[in-house]
C-alpha cells in the first residue's frame, strides 16, 4: 500500500490513526520524524527502537483508534496539536477495553513539505 504523510499539521493525527488502524507498524513509524520522542507512558519518553516497539504494543491490542483534533497552533515549520484519542472495543478474549487521552505532540514540517511527529505524548494533557 502506498501511503501518503501530512501535507497540513491538523492532518497528522488522521494519517497516523490511519496507518495504526491498518495494523502497519513501519508505516506508522514513517510519521515520525529522526529522533522523535514517544511518550507511551507519563514520565517515560522514548526515541528509535525503543518508541517504535512501545507504538506496536498499543497496536498489538488489535483495536482501532479514533483522534479528534481539539486544537493546532502552528509557528512557521513547527505545530501544537492538542488531540483527543481513544482506542476501543473487545479484546482477545471478549471483554470491554477502553483506552483514551487527551495527547499534546509536537510536529514539524520537513524538507520535503510532510509534516511529521517530532513529540508524540498521548497522555500529556
């Protein structure tokens, strides 16, 4: 499948819930500009190897996402996405699994025009 990244910073969420939601872990890692942070947990940032394998365990529940962008604050090449998520429905063995947050990333727009995550924090409101 040919992906397309954000060409907008308000549209990073939507790429990224779009790429997790097919299950596609390298693609979702593509979003992520070099040396971006990943915050899976308060307290507990991550980059490379590290983040990507803490993205798949959320991936690994097998349930979709769902983002709501609530605010972007855009500075030049740089945006404040403020971004409510959740991940819902039933696991493996059939019961109820809610996960949601309010995320604060960061993103920067690159050379090439994409906007990517540079701090992705999903519980960081």
């Amino acid at each position: 499948m040919t992906w397309q990244l954000a060409e907008r910073p308000e549209d990073v969420p939507a790429v990224f819930a779009e790429r997790f939601n097919a299950g596609d872990a390298a693609a979702v890692a593509e979003i992520y500009e070099e040396g971006a942070v990943f915050v899976p947990e308060p307290g507990t940032p991550l980059t490379g190897a590290e983040a990507q394998a803490a993205n798949e365990r959320f991936m690994s529940l097998g349930l979709p996402i769902t983002v709501r962008p609530r605010h972007v604050y855009t500075a030049g090449d740089l945006a404040l996405l403020i971004v409510d998520w959740v991940i819902e429905g039933k696991d493996r063995d059939g019961r109820d699994v809610r996960i949601e947050g309010t995320a604060t990333d960061v993103a920067r727009r690159g050379q090439d025009g994409r906007w990517r995550y540079t701090i992705d924090n999903p519980f960081g409101a």
